[in-house]
C-alpha cells in the first residue's frame, strides 16, 4: 500500500510515524537513497498502522520481532509468508509488489516523476540535478487511489 522497500518497512519506528499529518518520515539512515523520503499514508495504511500500534505494545518499533519488543521483524519473514502462496511470478517476494505498484499506476496514467518519487528512487542524468519536485499533493492522491484499488483486488468489491 505505501510502495517503500522491504528494508524501510522493517527499520520503521514509531517516532518517523505522524499519525495527525497522515506522514511516515523515512530518516535518511533507512533509505536506499540516503535521503529522507515522506511517505503520505492513505485512509487504510492510517487504519493498519493504528492497528499495529496497539499490537507492537511498548515497542519503538512498527514491526517488532516475534520473540523480541527490542528488535525489528525478522528480515526474511515477509518473504517465508509469501511462500505457500501461488503467484504467477516464481519466484515472488515482496519486493516485486513494488514493481506491481509501478507498472499498474502507470498503466493508469499515472506521471512517471511522480511514481518515481513515491518509490523513493533517485532521477539520474540533468533531470535529477534540476527537478528537485516532491509531488506532495499528486503522490497523496496517488498512493490513496492506489489503496483504494489493492482493497478492491483483496475484497473483490468497489472501495
């Protein structure tokens, strides 16, 4: 739903998390980029962080380990879940959810810059020196269209 890296998921903590600006800040030590990177949450990634919260009790962290409050969610249990289930892409992790993020929200006309930007990658070449364009407004609406249609795929029902 918020189209960031396994690596940012699982280095989350509370305090990167502002639930009344509906912002998740990735501090420039998580991110691949090595810059900070805002993630704007939509009305479900509000909802399941909310739900995490309660479930993670006193732990700094969004996705605490199994056995431990102190330590993050393992690193290779996202992609052990996924492993029993059938997808047409062998093998499937979860960072190709990203890439399924990508290409459908382009295929939805969707700017590439803005996507780009979403994804947390960085624009290389002239564009990248001068487009220096957060695309806060474009990626808000973005990511929570794109919820909304990952709902609608797991519930099989219009959001």
């Amino acid at each position: 739903l918020t189209l960031v890296r396994k690596s940012e998921l699982l280095s989350a903590k509370w305090k990167d998390i502002d639930f009344d600006a509906g912002e998740w800040c990735i501090p420039q030590e998580n991110s691949k980029t090595e810059q900070p990177h805002i993630v704007y949450m939509s009305r479900q990634v509000m909802e399941l962080f909310d739900e995490l919260k309660a479930l993670a009790s006193d732990s700094e962290w969004v996705l605490p380990g199994r056995s431990s409050l102190h330590r993050p969610f393992a690193k290779n249990a996202l992609n052990k879940a996924l492993e029993g289930i059938n997808f047409p892409i062998d093998p499937f992790t979860i960072h190709d959810l990203r890439r399924t993020g990508s290409t459908r929200l382009h295929e939805l006309g969707y700017s590439s810059d803005v996507i780009e930007k979403a994804l947390n990658h960085t624009i290389g070449g002239i564009r990248g020196v001068y487009n220096r364009a957060q695309y806060a407004d474009q990626r808000k609406q973005m990511l929570q269209a794109w919820a909304d249609q990952v709902v609608s795929w797991a519930t099989e029902r219009p959001v």
